[in-house]
C-alpha cells in the first residue's frame, strides 16, 4: 500500500519485461477488467484464466517457483522462511510472484507471501499478482481480507480480472452463500470495479432458484447501468421469478421494459408467462398472453397447451380447458402425454371421473400407452374423495398399463391410514415390497402422519419402531409427525422422549418441533415445562419462527400469564419479525379475556397501519374487544365490512356484536343481527341466546326473555347456570317471585345445579316482597350446599331478618360477616340499628350508630328517628342527646341541599 501511495505514476516503477502486461492493464482494468473475452454475453476463459502469451513468460520461472513454494510448505510464516527465501532464492521477481501465488492453497499464507514479496521487490505487485491472489480466496470461500485488497487496487487503478471476477461469485453460489455473493459485486462496484457481465448472470441464476426476486432486480438493473446487453433469456429469468411470487405489477413493468428496449418475446416467455401468472392465480392474465402470442405470428407448442389446460383446470374452468386441449388435439396422429395428464388430472379433481377414464381409453385408441403419472392424478383425486375401493379397483387396472411407482404405492397407503385403515395399508405395503419397491422414509411418513391424525397412536408408535434403520432411516419428518402426534393426545412425555431419541440420533430439531411440544405441554396444564422447551431450543440455538411465537403467545396468554404475552409480542419485533395478523389477533384476544379490553383500538390501528389484512379470526378478535371496550358502533361497522370484503361472520362474530348491543340496552338492533344470523343459516349457541335473555330482562321486557329462552330449548340447547340466572333476576326485578321460584324447580327439574348466584336472586327477590322465612329458608338451604354468600347475599338477608324481626338471627349474622372479612354497607348498618332499636335493645343500637360513624357511613334520618325513640324510652338521655344532635345536623345538611 505505501508503495501505491509513493507515486501516481506507479506503472514506470515496473520492471522492463513485464511493462507490456502493465500497459495493457492499465488500459482496460475499466473496461473488461482482465485478461477475459466477453462476447454477447458468454464468458470465454482463456487458458488457466490468463493470457497464453503471460503463461508462457511465466514457464522460464518454474525453478525458482518449485524452490518458494518448498520453503513456503515447509513451516509456518515467520522470520525463519523469510530469511529462507532470501538466502535460497534471492530477491523476487514478479513472474515468480506470480507463479508462486497461482499454486498457493492457504489464504492467509499466501497474504504474508504477498505483502513479504512487496516489500522486497519495493514496487507494487502487478495486476496478474492481485488477480492470482484473489483466486486463492475464491478457492478457499475466505473473504476476510477481500476489502482491504479491493482498495489497494482500487488507488493502483487496477481491476480484478473478468475471470476472477467470476470465481468469486461462483464460490460463494457454490456454497450457497447467495446474499454474501451479492455483497461480493456491491463491494466491487463501490471501489467502481466492473463486475463481469458473467457473474452478474450467474448469480442471477442461482438467485431466481430461491425466489429472492428483489436482489435479481437490483442486480439487473446494475447490468443495464454498466451498459451490458441484456437479452430475452435474462429478462426472462427475472420476470419468472416475479411472477411465480403472484408480484404481477413489477412483471408487467418488466415486460414493458422489455419492449421499450426493441426485444421481441420468445414463445419460452410467453410460455412462463401462461405458465406462472396462471399459477398466481391471474387466468386473465395467461389467456392475454396465450392470444397476444398468436397475434404475433408464433405458434403455440405443447409446453403452452399444457401450461394453458392447466392453468384453466385450477381455476376449475373445466370447460374452457376442455376446448384448448380439443385445439390441440385436433388432427394429431401422436398425442401429448403431458397435455392428457393435466387434462385427466382437471377431470379427476373435478370428480369427473368418468371423463378421465374415457380419457384414458381415448389415449389408448391413438396408440399412447398412458402413463404411471396419469394413473396416480386419478388415485390421487379418488384418495381426496374417499373413493377407496374404486381406487383399489383402478390400481388392479393400472398394473396391465403402467407399473406402479413408489409414488403409486404411497398414495395407496395414504389413503387407506386416512381412513383408518391399518390392515389394508400394511397388505399395500407388503405387495410394494413384493414388487421390489422397498418403503421409503416418505412412505414411512405418510403412515405416521396419517395414523396420527387417525388418532391410532400406537399403531404409529408401532410403525415407526418396526422402522429398518440399515434401510430406511427417519428423518426430521418422521420425528415431527410422531411427537406432534403424541402430544395432541396428551401423551407429552412419550413425545418429550421422542425428542431425545431424536438428539440422540444426530437430528437437529427445527422450529416446527419445538412448537408442537411448547403447545401440547401448555395443553395438558404443564406450562413451566413448555417455558423449559422454550429456553432449550433458545440454548441449542435453533431460531425461532413466527409461528412459533405466535403459538407460543397464545399459549401464555391462555394460561393467564399477560405480562409475559406482552412481552412475547415485543420479541417478535425483537427476532427481525413483522407481526402478522395472527400475531395481533392473538395479543387482542387475550388482553381483551384478561380484562384490558380497551388496548383493543391502539393494537387495531396498528394493524392497519402495518398492512395487515384481517381474516375472520382477527376481526372476531377486534369486534370483540370493541365491544367490551363499549365501543360498539365501531364494532358494528366493522361487521359491515367483514361482509363487503366477502368474509362470512360466524357465530363468533354475531355474538359479540348481539352481547355487546344487549349491555347497552340496544335490543331492537340486537334482535335484527340474531335473526340476520339465523337466516343465513348459521348456527347459534347458548352464549347469543343467554345475551339476548339477560338484555330483555334487565330493560323489564320479561316476555321476550322468556320466548328467547323457549326458542333455545326448542333448538336442542340445555340453559346453563347463567342462563337462568339471567331469566330469574329479570322475574325477581319485575315482581314476579311466584314465577321465578316456578323457574327455580324448572331448573333443578332439567339438572342444571344453582349456583350461589342464583341463591341470592332469590334470597334478595323474597326480602323485597318480604317474605323473609322462605328467604331464610334458602339462605340455609345454600349454606348446606357449601355455597358462599357474597356481600349483596348478606346484606340483603341481615336487612330482611332485621325487618322481619328477627334480631338475634340477624345480629348473629351480622357479626358471622364481619368476622369472616365481610365489610357491611351503609344499609345494613342503618338496618341493624332500626332493627334493634324496636326490639327494645337501644344501647346495642347506640353502640352501632357510634361504630357506623366512626367508620364513616351515611346515618339515615329515619334511623336516628328510630333510634332516639328507642333511647327515650330506654331513659338513656346522654345518648339520646347525642343522636338528637346528629339529626339536626342531618336536617341542616338535608335542608342546604335543597336549598343549593
């Protein structure tokens, strides 16, 4: 580097003999950047990535190289070599550099030698050096000091060479380090290097094999800025990739480039474009292409028939794929193999099958035998249908045709396990093994999974012990399916078992294991063990995915850990994720369960903002976290526009709304939305109708609480607890304690247990008619039943034994309530003061008032009317004196208040 830095006019500092090769670099280290021939788009190495002219220089040489490279393998670098290789070899030359470097394996090694040979020589190397050593690197995938070499070329005014260019990218392509690849040609470009038209191709190529259509973009459109000629190939490449992603805009827009650039589409781009526009789902689209393709003069091959059938069968217009492939077939003496298996294929998941069948005999007439791929697209839709024994017919049948394939034996078993079938499904497998076709790891799966489904756990666990490892080892599917299988079913620790055989087996566990174990251990009620399978997937470093997150959320919120929902939420953004509408949906369902139903609007909006597009699960989340918030109206909008974005409400949704309108005493609307509900045939549960029952009643509107309660008896629902509930504080609010205590023995007739809640609907209905003996009465009849009356229960009964006269009752009571951390209101205090005060007990009643003021509560007038009676006559005068004060003081309060 300092070197470099002495002189801008490094290149007269070279030796004589090699100032050609300096020359000519110097010249074109910006234009084709080195010793490589780019000819319309096709790399052209020369010999050993150099110019034959510099190989043979190079040949005089060999020596002297064979003697370095001796010394340089004999140790590791250091003072030692360095005099070793001045001692034997003297002071190096460039072509030795050189050759030295071309021969060299380790990076690191090779660096010293470069930088030791620098400072001897005391010029910089030449460019055929820095290439030779950038070669090394690329062999070795070591990238470490790549940068730092860039930059010294970058000031020389020297470029890597097109071929070293390449092997860079190619290195990386190699080992499937596709975005370090990318990062190779941004680092070129930002020392304004000319990244070979060939790498740019190259890793394009590799990259429209994993869909990363964003980077091919990018690296497209750097192509066009350097001036290289892209072609219809390339275009191609790239728009496939855009197009198989469903990105329909930035493929057209390509497209349309494409044309602005007077390139004309091949019939293989338009076949792409059938084929994967079709695929996203854009039929109109692919039939635009099959016309415009025509209208240009080319004609359609059996690639775009068949890409065009296709697509028209996944859109299930039949009919129109039935005519293309008339079309096609037309005046054929050979038919298509390919075109009648998609056809056939479109008939069978129509369930048209006797269309494919008259297919199959069709292809048969013209001289085609069809083929085991045809045979297995019917098997397959048969499979779907649960037509097992026509498929086990057309099996039979196939055998005179095709001999069936590995494929065509799993599809068998798959949907014999489907269905239960265990028996049949082993009889399969043994006439594949007859046949010579041994059960693969896929077959194995298959039976697994399906089993599992079947719920038949231990046939699985059978089949998967009876596994032949010397033949058929498991995989990470085979291991998944089982511990899914076996902790659905509660048997948790069988599948935590089964994740350690797989550890044991050398397996590495992926995010999708780990999730299912999280969720089955949280099912059973072990929540700490699922927070242990979190921290040891974190401690084995397997990444989490967002599914997991989101399933590990819902999980902690279901067990009422809402700090640590919160927090899970937070790692999703945390990890690099998004969170998707599941995500939210997940976070608003459990804040709104837990009681932070008000949280609902802020996360909505958040949604919104971040692009989400709410399916059925998240509005019915949203609309009911709205409603529990009391903001209805946005709740019922929202419902509106489930409908208008062609989302289906479901009983879900409809109870949400209908409860919330009922709480705000919006019946009439609520009653519409129920029978909206009914009319489009969806099924109603005892949540809606129990809403319904509680909102007629708390309006006074009885007889339609009643009807509502018949309706869903007659539906075939049981009333629960609550339901009752509802319809007995309707009747008890209305007057009507006869006909709730008729309801009370209905429903003990229809076993449904009260609960302590409906013991003190009755208990405070009968006190207010004053039927304080038969509530008495179910006062004890609960207290049998182990049932604990709240505060309303106890006080409404201590007022009623009080009015009642029964004082002793009601001052045991009294105090029990107390004793057991019950706080007594204002009413019963003033209650029991009345109470004892008739009954002759003043100076208890006295004691009372004082302890009622000392805690602060309201004293009624007509309490210390009452009172002060009842002290007069006991000739308590002192007390009598103090009430009487405190009731003129009421009156002069009572009297300021009016006035005010």
């Amino acid at each position: 580097m300092k070197t470099l830095l002495r002189s801008h006019g490094i290149m007269r500092c070279f030796d004589l003999k090699t100032c050609n090769v300096y020359s000519l670099s110097k010249k074109l280290s910006f234009s084709t950047n080195g010793p490589f021939s780019e000819s319309e788009g096709k790399v052209v190495p020369l010999i050993n990535g150099e110019n034959p002219e510099n190989g043979r220089k190079f040949e005089g040489s060999r020596p002297v190289v064979d003697d370095i490279c001796h010394i340089l393998e004999s140790g590791s670098w250091g003072p030692v070599i360095e005099n070793a290789l001045l001692e034997r070899c003297g002071k190096p030359q460039q072509e030795s550099v050189i050759g030295v470097l071309r021969r060299m394996k380790d990076v690191n090694l090779a660096v010293n030698y470069f930088r030791w040979s620098e400072r001897q020589i005391d010029e910089a190397h030449c460019p055929e050096a820095y290439n030779s050593l950038l070669m090394i690197m690329a062999r070795n995938r070591n990238f470490d000091l790549l940068e730092p070499i860039f930059e010294e070329m970058s000031v020389a005014g020297i470029g890597p060479s097109n071929y070293a260019c390449v092997e860079l990218v190619v290195s990386c392509v190699k080992s499937q380090k596709l975005r370090e690849a990318f990062g190779l040609i941004q680092t070129m470009r930002k020392f304004k290097f000319r990244p070979a038209f060939s790498a740019y191709t190259t890793l394009i190529g590799a990259l429209s094999e994993v869909h990363e259509a964003d980077l091919m973009l990018t690296l497209f459109h750097q192509m066009q800025e350097l001036g290289y000629e892209v072609s219809v190939h390339l275009f191609t490449t790239v728009i496939r990739v855009f197009a198989r992603e469903g990105r329909v805009d930035a493929a057209l827009s390509l497209l349309d480039e494409m044309k602005s650039n007077s390139l004309d589409a091949d019939i293989v781009l338009y076949n792409v474009c059938i084929n994967c526009f079709g695929k996203a789902g854009k039929v109109d689209m692919a039939w635009k292409f099959f016309h415009e393709m025509r209208a240009h003069g080319l004609r359609p091959d059996d690639v775009t028939y068949t890409s065009m059938i296709g697509v028209l069968c996944k859109a299930e217009k039949l009919n129109e794929a039935v005519e293309i492939f008339e079309q096609m077939d037309l005046n054929r003496t050979v038919p298509c193999a390919y075109a009648y298996n998609t056809m056939i294929m479109g008939y069978s998941s129509a369930g048209k099958f006797e269309e494919a069948y008259n297919l199959l005999e069709r292809q048969k007439r013209k001289g085609s035998i069809p083929s085991v791929i045809a045979y297995n697209c019917i098997l397959t839709c048969l499979g779907k249908k649960g037509r097992i024994e026509e498929a086990l017919r057309i099996f039979e049948e196939m055998k005179k045709d095709a001999v069936p394939n590995h494929p065509t034996y799993n599809i068998l078993i798959d949907m014999l396990c489907r269905e239960g079938k265990l028996e049949a499904a082993l009889q399969v497998r043994e006439t594949m093994e007859k046949a010579g076709l041994y059960p693969n790891v896929m077959t194995i799966n298959i039976m697994i999974d399906r089993l599992c489904k079947a719920q038949k756990i231990d046939a699985a666990c059978s089949i998967f012990e009876g596994m032949d490892h010397k033949v058929c080892t498991p995989n990470d599917v085979t291991f998944c399916s089982l511990i899914d299988g076996l902790g659905r079913y509660g048997r948790v620790d069988d599948a935590y078992r089964l994740y350690e055989k797989m550890l044991d087996a050398d397996k590495v566990p992926t995010a999708i294991v780990y999730t299912s174990l999280i969720k089955n251990f949280f099912k059973c009620g072990r929540k700490e063990d699922g927070h242990k399978i979190y921290k040891e997937m974190v401690c084995r470093g397997c990444p989490p995915d967002l599914m997991l997150l989101n399933t590990y959320m819902d999980c902690v919120f279901k067990a009422g850990e809402i700090e640590k929902g919160r927090a899970l939420f937070k790692e999703i953004k945390a990890q690099g994720f998004n969170p998707d509408v599941r995500s939210y949906s997940i976070l608003i369902h459990g804040l709104v369960k837990a009681g932070f139903a008000r949280e609902t609007y802020e996360l909505f909006y958040a949604m919104k903002d971040q692009g989400c597009v709410l399916d059925t699960r998240a509005y019915n989340a949203v609309i009911d976290g709205f409603c529990k918030s009391g903001k209805v109206n946005i709740a019922y909008q929202l419902l509106e526009e489930m409908k208008t974005k062609g989302l289906q409400p479901t009983v879900v949704t409809y109870g949400s709304v209908i409860d919330g309108l009922a709480k705000i005493d919006r019946l009439d609307e609520a009653y519409m939305l129920f029978e909206e509900a009914k009319s489009k045939g969806i099924e109603l549960n005892l949540v809606i109708y129990s809403s319904l029952v509680d909102g007629f009643g708390k309006v006074g509107r009885v007889d339609e609480a009643y009807l509502i309660m018949e309706e869903l008896m007659q539906r075939g629902l049981t009333p629960n607890v609550y339901t009752w509930n509802c319809l007995l504080d309707a009747l008890v609010k209305a007057g009507e304690i006869d006909e709730a205590l008729v309801c009370f023995q209905s429903m003990k007739d229809l076993n449904c247990a009260p609960n302590h809640i409906t013991y003190s609907i009755l208990i405070n209905g009968l006190c207010r008619v004053r039927k304080f003996t038969k509530a008495f009465v179910f006062w004890q009849e609960m207290q049998k039943l182990g049932f604990k009356p709240n505060t309303i229960t106890y006080t409404t009964m201590i007022s009623g034994l009080a009015k009642a006269g029964n004082i002793v009752e009601a001052t045991r009571l009294f105090e029990r309530f107390k004793a057991s951390g019950g706080i007594p209101d204002y009413v019963s205090y003033n209650t029991m003061i009345e109470g004892l005060s008739s009954a002759n007990r003043a100076m208890d009643a006295y004691m009372l008032f004082e302890e009622t003021r000392l805690k602060g509560f309201k004293i009624l007038s007509k309490t210390c009317v009452i009172l002060l009676d009842a002290l007069h006559k006991a000739e308590c005068l002192e007390q009598a004196a103090i009430v009487g004060a405190v009731l003129k003081e009421t009156a002069k309060a009572q009297h300021a208040s009016r006035s005010w």
